[in-house]
C-alpha cells in the first residue's frame, strides 16, 4: 500500500478533504493529513461547496478536520504520493515557499499527485503543470492556462490522468479521480 501525504489548511473543501482521506484509509493506503504552523492533533476549518443553481457554488461552514501529522517534522521522501484538495486553502498555501518545494518534489520525483476543483491553484503556483492536459473548477481555467496547461473541460464528475497528474473540476468527481489516482499507486 501507498503512503500519501495530503497538504490541507482552513476552509478547505470539506468533502474534497474528509471523502478522500477516509476512503484511501479504508483501502489501506497510509494518509498524513498537514497544513503549515500546525501540528498533529490541531483542526482546520472546512467549508461545504454545493452547486445550487447559483452562477458559482455556494458556501457554508463544514466540519472540523484533525490533523494526524505535523508539517514542520515531515519528509517528503517517506511518500509515494501527494493529494492536494480545494476550496479557498490553495489561496494562501500556495504562498507558502515550503508547500511549493514539496509540490515540486513531487513532480520531479515523478510521483502520483491528485488534485481537485482549486487545488491545481498549488500546481500552478509550483510552476509544474506546462505540457500537461488538466481540469479543476472553471474559475481556475486562466491560470492553468497561463501556466502552459491545457484546460480540460470536464462534467463535474468527470477526472482526467496526464502521466502521474491525475485531476477533477469538484467533488463529484470522487469516484472518478479516486479510481484513477490509485492506479497509479
């Protein structure tokens, strides 16, 4: 089984981040959940995305999220693989220098990464998506191309796999991007 680490903060997607999480610890996989300046044992807040016919999704409060390790112990080479979920985190992670050397890694290490709705925000920002096809929500398709992908528009359950890159418009997507990421691992 697979060792994924899982770079989270406040308000991130709920369902982007708990649904995730539990499922590939249900399939065996070992998860590390971590957000900058907090520890194992802290929470985040999560927000609830849901499309209501609005002209972009509606938010609300989501859950409280506990963090099972700690951002400033971890290694990057104790992982396999990365999952970086959205909501409004990837704003400020993405400017966080750490958090973008270890998305570099990543992807230069040639190792699976998935990412869904404003996640590829932090890919953008790590500078690792040029040549790749990839989706995320609609808001994000001028940056992604901006950063030398190709945006792929997907229906909101849909997820597209590029090499190791494996991402999602929104969560909806889960049963889709899931499937194709633990392919890869």
């Amino acid at each position: 089984m697979a060792r994924v680490l899982m770079i989270t903060g406040d308000f991130v997607e709920d369902y982007e981040n708990m649904v995730p999480f539990q499922a590939l610890l249900a399939m065996g996989h070992d998860v590390d959940a971590v957000c900058p300046d907090k520890k194992a044992g802290d929470t985040i807040a999560t927000s609830i995305h849901d499309f209501e016919g609005d002209q972009t999704y509606t938010e609300k409060r989501g859950h409280n999220f506990a963090l099972n390790a700690t951002f400033a112990e971890l290694n990057v080479n104790d992982y396999d693989a990365l999952y970086l979920p959205g909501g409004r985190a990837p704003e400020y992670l993405r400017l966080n220098p750490k958090v973008i050397e270890i998305i570099q890694h990543f992807a230069t290490a040639d190792k699976p990464i998935a990412s869904i709705c404003h996640g590829p925000q932090l890919l953008t920002a790590a500078g690792v998506l040029e040549g790749k096809k990839v989706s995320a929500y609609p808001a994000c398709q001028p940056e992604i191309k901006m950063a030398g992908a190709q945006y792929v528009d997907l229906p909101m359950d849909g997820a597209i796999t590029d090499g190791k890159l494996v991402t999602a418009p929104a969560w909806p997507a889960h049963p889709a991007m899931l499937k194709q990421f633990v392919a890869l691992l």
